[in-house]
C-alpha cells in the first residue's frame, strides 16, 4: 500500500485561538501545531506545503444577489517559505516575501474558488505560506510538526449564521503535494468569537435622546436603559410625550387653541429590525445587481440594504395630547437566537436531564421524560450555538439592529423615530467572568512578546487600501500604539523550530514503528496498543 501523509491541527491549548479577538491589547492569535505523518510508517515524500487561513461571507440566495464575478478575494500580505541548505532541521524553511494574490492562478494549490449559483461571496485571506520541501535522498522523512502562530485581524468578523442574509465563517486549509504528483488536503473550521461587544453597562451605557417631530409640533424624550443586548434578552424602554410649546418656532399664545380638535395619541408601534448593510468599496462594477436592495435611511445614501422586521408590538395608548406629558414605559422582548438551540438550552437545565430521579416518585409531580429531538442543521460547517441574529461587521456585509418607535396620532401627522441598538451573543451572566478573561489573556500576552522576542519578535506591516502588504516593516512591542491602527497593520508572528521526524531506526522505535526482517521484503508489524 502506497504511504500518503494525514495532515491534522493539534492546538497549543484548550483551543486553537489565543486571545479574545476584538480586543488588541490580548493578541488574537491561533497557536497551533500542523501534525504531518505518514499514514503506514513509510517514507514519504513532501514536496510542497501550503497553508492558508481565511474568512468566506456568503450571502443567501434568497437575497437574489447574482454573482456578476468570481469571488473577490483580498489578501493582505503572502510569504512565501524556501528551504535552506542547511542541514539543520530549524533551519529547513527560510521565509522570503511574494506580491503574488492571484490565487487562481496555477501556481496555487488553494484555487478552488468556485463561482455558486444564487450566491455572492466574498474570500478574505489573512494568512498564507508556501512551503517548498526538498527531501534529502539519503533521509527520507515520515513526517513533521510545523508549529504556528497566526495573527487574527482586530476587524475579523465572527462565526455566525443568519437565517435571513448569510453566513460567515473562518477555515484554516492546508494542502501538501507529495510524490510529484499526487495532493492530500485538510480543512479546519475554526470558531471566532469577538469580545468587543458585552451587554455591559461600563461599554454601553444608556442613551438618552430629545426628538422633534417632523412638523414641529411634538416632543419626543427616550430612554434605552440597556442599549446592547442579548439573543434572549428584554430591552427596557421608557418614553416621555408632550406637544412643543412653540410651533414653528414661534411660542403658542393660546395653548388650549392647539387642543381643540382632540389630538389623539392612539397607540405605539415598537419595532426591532435586523438590516443587511452591503458595502459597496468590494465590487465597486457590481453594485447594479442589486436591485431588489433600497436605500435604508439610517444609513449612507452609498450603502444598499435590505430590512427584516424580528418583533412587532402595538401598545395602545388612546390618550388626548395636553399639556401633560405622556408617560410610556415597556420591555421589549429581544429573541434572536436559533429557536431549536433554545429548546436544547432549556431541556439541558430541566431536572430529568440534569438529575437521576428516584422510580418511586410520586407520578403527580413528575413531568414525564424529556422529549428529545433530533436537531440536523443544512449548513453542517456552523454549530447551532453560531445560528442567529447579532450584530457583526464584515467588509462584505454586515448586519445591523434598529429599534423603530411609530406614533399614531388621531387628526394629525404619523411619525417615527429610530435608535440603532447592538445584540451580542454573550449573556450578561458571563460579562464577570469574561472580563477575568480579558484581564487574564492580557497578562498572558505580555509574556508571549517576551517568549517571540527569542525568534526574532513580533513584527507589523502596514497596509494600504488595496490589501496588499508594504515592503517597510516595523518591530513593535505594544499593539495599541498611538501610530498605528486597526486597519492599517497586520501583525506577523516569528517562525519556530520544526520537528523532523526521519526515516530511520531511532524514529521507528519512538513511534512503535516495527518491521519483520526475516523476509526478503520488510513488513511491518502491526501492534494494537
């Protein structure tokens, strides 16, 4: 049997990211290790290696968005890995830059960027290296350990799938050519999960806002107590009406003149909306394709988006306009999590799930068994705990939430007023022991400049515009310093020591690697541990 390698990610840790991504003084990173070995214990021979991580936005196609191009891909830098001729194994890859990003093209292993009917996707590149391997004849290898760490972009956008948009998702890929002619490939998803946005009241404190109607005629005073929620969360909401005491400009005389047709405040429409933003700065040629998309008009007259209400609720008011001022609280219920996830959530809690219960209970006060119900998801790269809606940004698309307040007034004018709010997946339970976290990785990262200071240290490239990374490079010991920006930089870790591992007797035997040398041909032996 023909020996072929089994590529596979062991991380460093727990998991694969470092870091909390969102915030910078935490150095997002993955530390990993990529394992290559032969699959029998037979030599092999690897030629080329190239790794690769990126984020891929897709757009459903119930957006009716065609696919005027292939996938636009940016990438902003490449390095590209050479051998040295140095026997040392630490020095078996030597890096060198390349202003090569056409990953079409047939010198990448990684062009199988397909065009996918009804939809429109975008391919955003952070990272990628080619390793070119030249086997000595003399010491056939039967696998390696590259170890790696992979800076992650302050702006990268989390996982998430929506049901009424897209979906977002960030893979690590790696292919390895071997014996000139045949290609083995691995793909990885990894979960990014931003901490930037915490329904903490220290990050989002509450708003406050004094609103003008339209004509001039009424007074519109609000307040969100918690303007970043959850997926299962209520928003709180209290809201103060009265008429303007000058109209136009001008003070009433007469005040009771402006009653006297029984101005009524019927009812209030409160809404919560999710809406796709669509940037136009990534296919500049393709923006008339997206003609069932309207100009939303809470954002730019250059940005196309497309609404969906989630909640609707009408709280009657019926009350004459006076002098007096109308006085609204409510709670808004806030649900934009997978409904079957939550149904998970709240079984996981019940007792019968949680705890053995005697037979001889009193069948009374027994609520049966727990149904239970097979959960299969069409998407099967995104875990149910990442379906929903929240708020997330992308150089793609991003989706927003807004909060649409409708008054209805009897012998008058109808308006509306609209506050953007954020929604996070995090829990407010979590928020304490998140901030532990931060403070923790924080710490932990500063040790982990002192730990790449002994390969060279951490080193930042700026960026311009179009992606692509500038020659000058800078050593920076500090990621937030006051020069440097979020999305002018990119962050470039040093390369640490491989692990040959050869084809020989001491390999052999640390890996229980045996062969039977009676036959003329060796075999070996297969060993059940």
């Amino acid at each position: 049997m023909t020996a072929y390698p089994v590529i596979s990610l062991k991380p460093s840790y727990n998991s694969v990211i470092r870091g909390c991504p969102g915030i910078p003084d935490t150095l997002p990173r993955i530390e990993c290790q990529l394992q290559i070995k032969s699959n029998n214990g037979d030599k092999i021979n690897i030629e080329r290696i190239e790794i690769i991580l990126k984020t891929v936005e897709v757009l459903h196609s119930t957006n009716s968005i065609s696919l005027p191009s292939p996938s636009s891909v940016t990438s902003p830098f490449e390095s590209t890995f050479r051998e040295n001729n140095n026997d040392n194994d630490h020095h078996l890859f030597q890096s060198g830059n390349k202003n090569n990003h056409d990953f079409s093209s047939s010198n990448s292993l990684l062009s199988r960027n397909k065009k996918k009917k009804n939809k429109f996707e975008l391919i955003t590149v952070h990272y990628k290296k080619i390793i070119n391997l030249k086997t000595n004849t003399k010491k056939s290898m039967i696998g390696l350990d590259l170890p790696l760490t992979i800076a992650l972009p302050d702006n990268i956008k989390e996982t998430n799938y929506n049901e009424k948009f897209g979906n977002c998702v960030t893979t690590f890929e790696c292919i390895v050519q071997y014996d000139s002619k045949h290609v083995k490939h691995f793909s990885h998803l990894i979960n990014v999960e931003r901490f930037s946005l915490l329904p903490s009241i220290k990050l989002f404190p509450e708003i406050k806002r004094r609103v003008i109607s339209p004509d001039k005629k009424y007074i519109v005073k609000y307040r969100i107590d918690n303007p970043c929620v959850t997926t299962d969360d209520l928003l709180s909401l209290v809201i103060d009406f009265k008429p303007d005491p000058s109209v136009n400009g001008y003070p009433v005389q007469n005040k009771g003149s402006f009653f006297n047709k029984k101005v009524k405040l019927k009812n209030i429409t409160f809404q919560l909306k999710e809406v796709l933003q669509i940037n136009d700065s990534t296919n500049a040629n393709a923006t008339h394709t997206h003609h069932h998309l309207v100009n939303h008009p809470h954002l730019p007259h250059n940005i196309e988006s497309k609404e969906n209400i989630i909640h609707t609720f009408t709280k009657d008011i019926n009350e004459v306009i006076s002098t007096n001022t109308i006085h609204v609280k409510y709670d808004m219920r806030i649900f934009t999590k997978d409904k079957f996830f939550r149904n998970f959530e709240r079984t996981s809690q019940e007792p019968e799930f949680l705890y053995k219960l005697p037979k001889n209970i009193n069948e009374s006060n027994n609520q049966g068994e727990v149904k239970t119900l097979l959960i299969q998801s069409k998407n099967k790269n995104i875990p149910f705990q990442y379906h929903g809606s929240i708020t997330t940004h992308g150089p793609f698309f991003s989706v927003l939430h807004y909060l649409t307040i409708k008054f209805k007034i009897s012998n008058g004018k109808d308006f509306e007023i609209s506050q953007n709010i954020s929604v996070t997946k995090w829990p407010k339970s979590y928020v304490k022991y998140i901030e532990q976290l931060i403070a923790q990785e924080s710490q932990t990262a500063q040790y982990a400049r002192s730990f790449y200071d002994n390969y060279g240290g951490i080193i930042t490239k700026k960026v311009d515009h179009t992606g692509f990374g500038t020659d000058d490079s800078k050593r920076i010991y500090s990621h937030s310093e006051p020069s440097l920006t979020n999305s002018n930089i990119i962050l470039e870790y040093p390369i640490l020591p491989p692990s040959i591992y050869y084809h020989d007797e001491d390999t052999l035997k640390k890996f229980n690697i045996l062969s039977d040398r009676s036959d003329k041909k060796i075999r070996r032996i297969p060993i059940i541990e």
